[in-house]
C-alpha cells in the first residue's frame, strides 16, 4: 500500500519537481488524504442533515393537515388538497437537497470503496487513476444525479407513504355524507354524492376528481421508475 499511497501524491510526467505545496512523501499523502476525507464527510453529513429536515417538515404538515380535516366532519376536504400541493413543494426542495448530497456521497463512497477497502482487504486490484473521479469531480463540480431521478428516488423512500395517507383521508373526506353538514356520521353510498362533496368552489367535482386521480396516476409511475445503472455510485442496499 506504500507504494501505492505514494502514487497519490504523483511525481510530474514531465520530470519537474512537484510543488513543495504537495504531499512530498507517502505520510504527508496519507494525512491529507486522511483530513480530505473527514472534510468529504462532513459536507455530506450536512447535506443529509437538510434533507431530514425538509423530511421532518413534510410529515409535521401530514400530520398536522389531518388534525385539521378530520377533527370535525364539517371540516372542509380542501386541507387535504392543500396539504398535497404543499408536500409536492418540500419534495422538490428535498430533490434539489439531495443531488448536493449525492455529490459529496459519491466522493466519499469512491474513497472508501477504492482506498480505505484495498488497505483493510488488499486485493491488488487499486488502479493508479483511482482518485481521477474525484479530482474531475473537484475541478469542475457537477451533479452525479438528475433532479427527476434524486425526486423518484426521495419519492420512493418516503414521500409516497405521506401521498398515500393524504389520499386515503381525502376519500373519506369525500365520501361522507356529512361533510358539511351536521349530524351523525354516514358514507356516501351514492356517486352523485361523492361528486357533490368533491367540488372545490366552483369547480366541479368530477374535474377535482379526474386531476386528483392523474396527479396520482404520475405518483405511481414515478414510484415504479426504475433508475439506470450508477457506475460508481452504486452503493448496495445501505443508500437513501
């Protein structure tokens, strides 16, 4: 492994002496490799740190929606289209969160599965150009994931279960019959009902229904997207 951390901190082709700004022998490359890493870390402990929160803010508007909308049977069913519209909102912010994230995880992870491996199981297999990746990565930053693949992804470890409890209360919203009226609970045994209780002001219940079922009908086809291969970045089942 010496002589490959001493590759790390590679002589000049052209013969000239390397900077005295650079690691000159292979414990000087391996403490700055060392401080690098803790640095990568630390980044993306932060970017993940942002996305629990806009996660922890999607559940507490869920949770306080349904408070809202099912409190009374008066309650209007609108909250519950509200509160889609506003978990659409943190997920796209989320989405944007994690593709920083996922730069940061792909240097760490290159690192590890690259050096830190080969040094705690040498196979012989450690390329010369193993840290290419992430010095093209630190020359010229850029996304390792589109923002409609970091929103299926974010979508399918969390978000769809949110859309999915948003939906079962909104039916039932909808499909009672004292919605907005006072007395004892009943359901809608009759579709003209439904529709009735489904409309929005002036629009019609039938067109809340149709743009309700399409935005869900895209729901599904994100949440069965299936993500190309990551190179790379592949990192097992143990990835968010």
């Amino acid at each position: 492994m010496a002589g490959e951390v001493a590759s790390f901190s590679a002589q000049p082709d052209n013969g000239e002496v390397p900077s005295t700004h650079l690691p000159a022998t292979s414990t000087e490359a391996i403490n700055l490799m060392v401080h690098y890493y803790r640095g990568e870390l630390g980044r993306m402990a932060g970017w993940r740190d942002r996305i629990d929160r806009t996660t922890n803010w999607a559940i507490t508007v869920v949770a306080a929606m349904l408070s809202v909308s099912l409190s009374t049977p008066s309650s209007h069913h609108g909250v519950l289209l509200f509160a889609m519209l506003l978990i659409s909102l943190l997920l796209l912010i989320e989405a944007r969160r994690y593709r920083f994230f996922d730069v940061y995880r792909a240097r760490v992870r290159q690192i590890e599965k690259k050096y830190f491996a080969e040094f705690l199981d040498p196979r012989g297999d450690l390329s010369p150009d193993w840290a290419a990746a992430i010095a093209r990565s630190l020359r010229k930053p850029q996304f390792q994931i589109g923002y409609r693949e970091a929103a299926c992804r974010r979508l399918r470890r969390n978000y769809s279960w949110m859309y999915l409890i948003l939906l079962l209360a909104w039916a039932l919203k909808i499909s009672s019959s004292t919605m907005t009226e006072s007395g004892p609970f009943d359901v809608a045994l009759s579709f003209h009902q439904v529709l009735k209780n489904a409309a929005l002001g002036a629009i019609p219940g039938g067109v809340v229904l149709a743009v309700v079922a399409a935005f869900y009908l895209l729901i599904l086809v994100a949440v069965l997207h299936q993500e190309q291969s990551e190179g790379e970045r592949v990192r097992g089942e143990a990835h968010v």
